[in-house]
C-alpha cells in the first residue's frame, strides 16, 4: 500500500480530523453535532454507521463544506478546511472529495460523459473544454481525459457506448458505477459515500461495495462510507457508529 | 464548459424554453419595428419636400392640402382657378410657382399634371432635385414623365404608350385603347411620392377628360407638328418659391385673405411637423406598450426559470457535490436566462428584416412611407443590449433563489 512518493508529512496528518466540532442548525436551538475529537486515517476504508436524524447527513455538508460548523474545526488533509473561505471550499471539494450518494448522482440531460467531464471542469484536471474532440488547441488535455474515461469504464465494467448516452437513460445500478467514475476521475484523496447501495439488490450492492473498495485502494483513496445499515459493515475492517463519536444523543428529526 | 452546461438544460426544457423564446421574440420584434419604422417614417416623411417655401390650395385644412399636394394622400375637395394662380405668380417677392392638377390615375398610380417647372424646382431630401434616369420633359400635352417605381412596376420604358384614365383605382370604365400617352421620361428613384407618380403637362390633363373625337384632333394636330391650343382652367395646388425665406409669413397672410376666392395657405414645415405630432403621439403610445410587452414576456422567462429551479434541486445539489460554488450556479441560471434573450432577440431581428422586406413596398404605395429595411443598425444593437440588460436584471430573481438554495441545501441531493 505504500509508495515511495508518499511523504512522511501524508503519513502523520490524517485524512480527516475534527477537533471540537459543533453544529446547530440557524432555526433550531440544540447542537445536531458535538464531535470532540475524531480522525480517519490516510488510506483507511471506514464504515460509519447511524440511524437517519442521528446527524449523518449534516456531518457529511460538514466534510464536503457545503455548511460551516459554528465552532471548532474540520482538517482536511493538512488544511485546516472549516476556517477557508466557502470558495476555497468548493474548489477543494471539487479537486480532494469524490461523493457518491444513494441516487441521482447524475446530471440526466448530460451524457454521461460530460457528467464526468463536469467533475474533472470543476476539479481542474480537465484542461480542454473539448470533449467532442474538435478542437485541437487542447486536443492534449481531451484526449488524456478521454483514455482515462475509457479506463475507469473498463474498471467498473461499462460499456464504452455508454459514454455518449444520456445519463437518465441508465439503469440505477449502471448510474452508480457511473458515480464511481465521476467521484475517481480527479483522483482524489477522499471519498465519501452515502448510502449508495440503498438502490440495488443485495447481489448488485455487494458487488458494488468491492468495486468501490478495489478502485479507492488502487488510488490509496480514504473512504469514509456512510450507511444505516450495519449488515454493511462486514466488507470494513472498521466500524464506527456516529453515537460513538457524536456527544448529541438527542434525538432530532432529520432536516426535510 | 458553464455555457454548454447551460445550453445542454435549455434544450432538455426544450418546450417551455421555446414558447419562452417565442414570447421574447414577439416583443423584442415589435419594440424594434416600432422604432424602427417611426425612426424611418420621419425621415422619409422629413425628406419628401424641401425648398418649397409655401403650397396654395382651395380652403381646406393645412394638413389635407399637405397630403394629397405632397404626399398624393386623398383628394382636393376643390379646386383654384386659373385667374387665382396667375395672380400667385405675379405676387411680389414670389419667386415662382408651379402648378399641380390632381385627381387621376394610372393603374393605381397618381397622374399630377404640372408644368416643365417642376421638374426644376421640386425639391427633396437636402435640396435635392429631380433627375432624369431616362428621356426628358413631356413636350407635348400627349406625353409623360413616370417617377421610377411606375415605370419598373408597370413595365414600362422610352416611347411606349400608356392609357390613362379619369378617377382613381385600378379600374375604369374610360379606358381608350387609341388614345394612348407616351413615355417621354423616366425619373431616377427618389424614396419619395415623386417616384409613384405620373407626371403630364396641365395641357394633358385637359386633354384626359375630352372625347375620344377631340382627342384624336390633338393627335393629329400633334403629327403635324402643331401645338394644340387648350385652355386651362384650374389647377389643385400650387407650390411656391419665395425670393426670400422670412417673406412667408407674409406672403401666406396674403394668400389667405385673397379676395378672389377662398384659399389656403401653408408653410410646408409646420404642416409636417402638425402631422408628425399626431403620428407621433401613436408612436409613443406603441413605443410604450411595446416595452411593457417586453417586461411581461421577461417576467413570463423569469417565471419558468424560477419553476424550473425547484424542479432542478437534484440537478443543482449535484452541481454542488463535484464542485460548484453557488456563484457559478448564479452564473448558470444568468446564462440560460442571457442565452434565451440573445436567440429571441436575433430572431425578432430576422423577423422584423423579413416582415419590411415584404412589406416596405406596400407601406411606400400606400402611405407614402419610404422604409429602410436594413434593421442590423447601431439603434438595433443598443436595443438589443438594452433587452439583455434587462434580461441579466429580471433574471437575478431566479438566480438569487437558486444562489440561496445551492447554500441552503448542502450537498445532499433528496
């Protein structure tokens, strides 16, 4: 698992690490999160467990940015990620953390190619705007993209034709390896998946956890995947339970 | 990459986005137009007359005698007597005057019968005189000069014959197949009546209302090389020219309290100008209906972006998850709103192009409006970024609602 090209600094810093994290939604009076002290190792594969309104999803806005803990601070690799600017955020959502959810991963009037396309436009590792391949001022940068596409299709088994379909014409099952794809394709060191399974037959999801837990490893990707169902946990080599880490143990209905 | 992204979920609200663009276009055309051809109309009206300083009619309202002496609008309700206009022309400080005789027809085109003066003393645009493309003044009481258009619509060149009948309209029943007038000039085009106009002598006009007898005399008198002798006993208009511009006043109170008959008097400039300013009030009001038109139908895109907002969360909370920030986001929802704005308004630009394409030449015949079709002008363009500009505007409602809700909702697509 370890490279030469790994530095002893990766090594040290953790992958994710809340120090003192607290949470309060603006219309609400109590914390939906007070995490004291929690870190996830680089590299390591967590299953975290959690009742839904057992404040999952709130802790996942927390990692990817989308929302800002009232105090305390969220490192993510070596930045201190909660105390950045939300553009600064978001630039380092787009290039650092793939996300996959349950469903509706994808944009449905894009091919599935532009869908991957728009991660790696956001993560900055697409450098042509020239998917069609007309273009040959960055033809470099397209076609790197596209072999690394036609990779990852054969990596999680698609088809090569399915590139240029629309995306809402996928079956579920081939709309989530498609997520895998789009959450890979800037190779980041942090993956976060929500209940991706919820939507697939017991044959389909575990077939598809191994895919997910083969490709993040090949990347040396952290992989924190979230799910209330505990039957999961047996692919990890490590559980956690959010009311093991989270102090709020009131129970609080989920948001929407 | 924002801008395809945009373009690729137009085209996937293929039709709510389409009657967006129709309702668009069909405003953006009709502001366009409407300035359009109130801008063109006035010039076109402006440059019908010049250097005329006063035109005498039978008494009449200033703006009718100003449409049917200039404009061929209508019809003299009366006519001035021969003494009347001799006595014009011998007036002190008149420099000259010519005399129009009107009320007939050429397949639909006016017939003004005038004298060689005219042709020298007309003027139009900037001082611009009439010019000859083809031939030259009528000689005799049996030719005539076609302003441009007659002899392109009608077919007609040097030397061929043309019927000419009593009345106006297209039919009637004097029509002499051996009594023919012949072409003896052809005027260059003008953009003014002028060019919808066929011009005889005063003399021709008499001999348009004789019997076929006494017509067949004049030829014969003609082909002897004899000038007939017809008496001229009244005119419909006339145009004169003054020895110097601050004498009109003068000379206009003068006319009016002629004694030997009631006349009317008018200064060509103050009746156009009359006249714009009731053309000029209905312009306003279209030019203000048709900006409200374009508000609503910007209101009506505002409100289907804003719909679609809630039916794209998904789409926006997975805009979120690979990296967007809700200003891009903002961004997006500006583009598509801009996107439908720019194709509208260059469709409303083609269909106003078209639409004076096939209707320029009607609006010519029939309400002497001469109207440039060339609608791809600077006026057009600063229309055109006017309508952006209120696009971009407008669409900051939408905009700023899925701004709030890419903050609000986080990432989680539910």
């Amino acid at each position: 698992m370890t490279s030469d090209k790994e530095t002893l600094k990766d090594h040290l810093t953790p992958a994710i690490a809340f120090k003192e994290l607290r949470f309060c939604y603006p219309n609400q009076e109590h914390d939906i999160i007070s995490i004291d002290q929690w870190e996830v190792a680089r590299g390591e594969q967590v299953f975290l467990s959690g009742h839904s309104g057992s404040g999952k999803s709130t802790l996942l806005n927390l990692i990817c940015g989308a929302l800002s803990p009232n105090s305390g601070e969220i490192n993510l690799l070596d930045k201190r990620f909660s105390s950045l600017p939300s553009r600064e955020r978001d630039k380092f959502r787009a290039k650092h953390i793939g996300v996959v959810f349950q469903q509706f991963n994808l944009i449905e009037y894009l091919s599935v190619a532009e869908n991957v396309e728009l991660a790696a436009y956001f993560g900055n590792t697409y450098v042509g705007d020239t998917y069609f391949g007309n273009n040959d001022t960055n033809a470099d940068g397209a076609n790197n993209f596209k072999s690394r596409l036609l990779q990852m299709c054969e990596a999680v088994k698609l088809p090569r034709t399915i590139l240029n379909q629309s995306a809402g014409k996928l079956s579920v099952g081939q709309q989530q390896r498609v997520a895998i794809i789009r959450a890979l394709i800037n190779e980041p060191e942090i993956m976060i998946v929500d209940e991706p399974t919820s939507a697939l037959d017991s044959n389909a999801r575990d077939g598809f956890i191994n895919l997910l837990m083969s490709l993040a490893g090949e990347i040396r990707s952290t992989l924190l995947f979230v799910s209330h169902d505990e039957g999961l946990a047996q692919h990890f080599s490590k559980h956690v339970s959010i009311e093991q880490i989270n102090n709020v143990k009131v129970k609080v209905e989920p948001m929407q | 990459m924002i801008l395809r992204l945009a373009l690729k979920s137009l085209q996937s609200r293929r039709t709510s986005v389409l009657l967006t663009v129709l309702s668009i276009m069909v405003s953006v055309s009709l502001l366009i137009s409407v300035e359009h051809i109130r801008t063109q109309a006035k010039e076109s009206f402006n440059r019908t007359i010049s250097d005329v300083d006063i035109i005498v009619g039978a008494r009449t309202g200033q703006i009718n005698l100003l449409l049917y002496s200039v404009f061929r609008i209508g019809n003299p309700s009366n006519n001035i007597s021969w003494e009347s206009y001799e006595a014009i022309t011998a007036a002190n400080n008149v420099a000259w005057a010519v005399p129009l005789s009107l009320g007939d027809s050429h397949q639909g085109y006016r017939v003004v019968g005038t004298t060689a003066e005219y042709f020298t003393r007309y003027k139009y645009a900037n001082k611009q005189a009439l010019k000859f493309a083809k031939g030259e003044i009528f000689a005799s009481p049996l030719e005539a000069v076609l302003g441009s258009e007659v002899a392109e619509k009608l077919g007609y060149t040097l030397g061929d014959n043309l019927v000419i009948s009593h009345g106006i309209g297209h039919t009637s029943f004097h029509h002499h197949e051996d009594s023919p007038f012949t072409v003896a000039g052809i005027l260059e085009p003008t953009g003014t009546p002028v060019d919808q106009t066929v011009h005889v002598s005063l003399a021709g006009i008499e001999a348009m209302h004789m019997s076929e007898d006494e017509q067949k005399t004049i030829q014969a008198q003609l082909q002897q090389g004899l000038m007939p002798e017809l008496e001229i006993s009244s005119v419909s208009a006339v145009l004169v020219g003054l020895d110097a511009k601050f004498q009109s006043l003068f000379v206009l109170r003068q006319i009016n309290q002629y004694e030997g008959e009631p006349l009317t008097a008018i200064l060509p400039g103050m009746a156009l100008a009359e006249v714009w300013q009731i053309v000029g009030n209905v312009e306003n009001i279209l030019r203000v209906i048709s900006i409200l038109i374009l508000i609503s139908s910007l209101l009506g895109m505002a409100t289907m972006l804003l719909t679609s907002i809630r039916e794209r969360q998904r789409e926006l909370a997975i805009l979120r998850i690979v990296g967007a920030s809700p200003v891009t986001i903002f961004l997006l929802i500006q583009l598509e709103a801009l996107s439908i704005s720019i194709i509208s308004s260059f469709a409303a630009l083609f269909l106003v192009f078209i639409s004076l394409l096939i209707g320029a030449s009607w609006l010519g015949q029939n309400y002497g409006l001469f109207i440039e079709t060339n609608v791809f002008t600077t006026d057009s363009a600063i229309f055109i970024a006017i309508v952006l500009v209120a696009t971009a505007l407008i669409a900051c409602i939408p905009a700023i609602s899925a701004y709030k809700k890419a903050l609000q909702q986080g990432v989680q697509s539910r």
